[in-house]
C-alpha cells in the first residue's frame, strides 16, 4: 500500500469517525444564523460555522467512543470506525481532544463575549453528557437531543451579535428542532429492523410503522409553517427570495404529503435526502437574500 493510500484510508476513518456529512450541516447552520445576525462581515461567518463544525465533529467522535459497544451489535452502524478497529480508541481520543481543541480556538476568535461559549459548552454536555446515555433507556431521550441540535444556529446569532431573546432565535431553535424530529423519524423507519430488536428504546416499542407515518405529516406541517414564518423578516432580501423560500417549504410539504399517501411502503432514505436538501436549500436562500439586502 502507498503512502498516499494509507493516508487517505486514516483520513476517511477519521472523518467516519467524528461523522463529518452530519457536522457539516451543524456548521452550515452556524453559519446560517451568524448571516441573519450580521451579513456584512462573512470572514467572521465562515469562521463561526468553521468553529461549530470543529466543535461538532470532536463532539460527534465522543459520541463514537461512548457508543462504540452497541454500535457493533447495529446493522447501520457496524461498519464504524471503532467497531470494526480502523481506528484505536487512543487515537479517537485523541482526535476528540484535538477537534474540541480546534473548535475553542477558531470560536475564540470571533465571540465577543463568553455567552456562545455557554450554550456551546451545553449543547456538548446535552449530547455526550445527557442524550447519548439516555438513549439507552428512552424514548425520550430525543427531547435533549432535539435541543441541543438546535443550538448551533442559535450560536451562530449570538457570534454575529444578534439579541438574546426575540423572534429570530425562536424561528431559528423552532426551525431545527422540527427538522430533527421526521429526520430522526425516518432514520428509525430505514432502519426499522435494526430498532426493532431492542438494542435502543424507540417509537416501534410503541407504535406499528403505520401509525408513525402518520405523525410526519404534523410535524412537516409545523416545520413549514416554521419555514414561512422566515419570509415576514425585514431583511430576507426582496420578493424573489420570499417566494423562493415559499417554493421550497411548500413542495416539502407537497412531497411528502404524496409520499405518505395510502399504504404502500416508502424509501425512507430518499425521503431523508429530501428533508435535508430542503432545510440546506432553506438556509442557503436566506444567506443569499441577506446578503443582497445589504
């Protein structure tokens, strides 16, 4: 084996490992709320979703640690870095010191005050401290881990000077938490076998698969309703981009109101694809219209 290769096979691990695709979304969403706060200073943007990123994935490969036993005994997560030993548990301890590390330094740079390092420090201690070892005991364990992903753009507001309270921090926590829920919904549904057989608490303890269908059209519901709401801000720039942003939540809600129609068996996966371009393409829109508005 070359060099090259086995520097890219550790490198692909290590992304594995702190489940980087996901961490990506965290720091976009960072991002995202620094932009609403304040476009005009993007270097100063790009470096809060940087941070939260970092951040994320150090957190993210903690939660590789802690979960590396159950993870082995899951079909979705067998092929892991730490159940399958691609990587040493020193050396995913290691990479979590070193991301958080990462995180703290590039945060550092660009907070004013020590508030956003507040909340980061509670969305680390509700993921590792409190929603990864609940999980293995309930159902509810969703309800902190619905919390803490909807910090970070929370976060991202705050870097970017926004106000502690009001409107805009609610639509941004409203917003995230009402994706994770049919997000998590449908990794669940994909993975139905897997969350049947008892290894974690979940819905399908409790409900038939019909019966959770049913509940995404409420909360897709409330999520684009959450959607629309971005459109009465002042500063989402001109009629295009409002309407872009009433396009995109209303087709959501179109598609998935057809998906779910009748009986038949969906692709759950395509279904979460959808999702998650939707809420991406949501806040892209919003970047784009705040900036053209100053």
């Amino acid at each position: 084996m070359s060099v090259v290769a086995w520097l890219w096979g550790r490198l692909k691990s290590a992304l594995y490992l702190a489940k980087a695709p996901l961490c990506f979304l965290v720091g976009y969403s960072a991002l995202f709320g620094f932009f609403l706060a304040d476009p005009t200073v993007p270097i100063h943007a790009f470096l809060t979703g940087t941070g939260l990123f970092l951040l994320a994935t150090g957190a993210a490969t903690l939660n590789s640690i802690q979960e590396r036993c159950t993870d082995a005994l899951m079909e979705r997560t067998k092929n892991r870095p730490l159940p399958r030993k691609n990587v040493s548990l020193l050396q995913a301890r290691i990479q979590t010191i070193l991301l958080f590390g990462a995180g703290v330094v590039v945060l550092s740079a660009v907070s004013k005050t020590i508030f956003p390092f507040a909340v980061a420090l509670l969305a680390v201690v509700l993921y590792n401290g409190i929603y990864t070892p609940l999980k293995q005991r309930t159902v509810l364990a969703i309800v902190p881990g619905a919390v803490c992903g909807a910090l970070p753009p929370y976060i991202g507001w705050l870097v970017g000077g926004g106000d502690k309270i009001g409107f805009e921090p609610f639509l941004l926590i409203a917003l995230i938490v009402l994706w994770q829920i049919p997000h998590f919904w449908l990794v669940l549904l994909h993975y139905r076998k897997d969350y049947k057989s008892g290894i974690h608490p979940s819905l399908l303890s409790f409900f038939q698969e019909d019966t959770i269908r049913l509940f995404f059209i409420t909360w897709i519901g409330g999520l684009v309703t959450t959607m629309i709401l971005f459109t009465v801000l002042p500063f989402i720039g001109g009629l295009l981009f409002k309407i872009l942003l009433m396009l995109n939540a209303v087709s959501l809600l179109v598609y998935f109101s057809l998906s779910f129609r009748g009986k038949q068996r969906n692709n759950y996966k395509l279904l979460f694809v959808v999702l998650n371009r939707a809420l991406f393409l949501h806040m892209t829109i919003i970047i784009v219209g705040t900036v053209y508005y100053f």
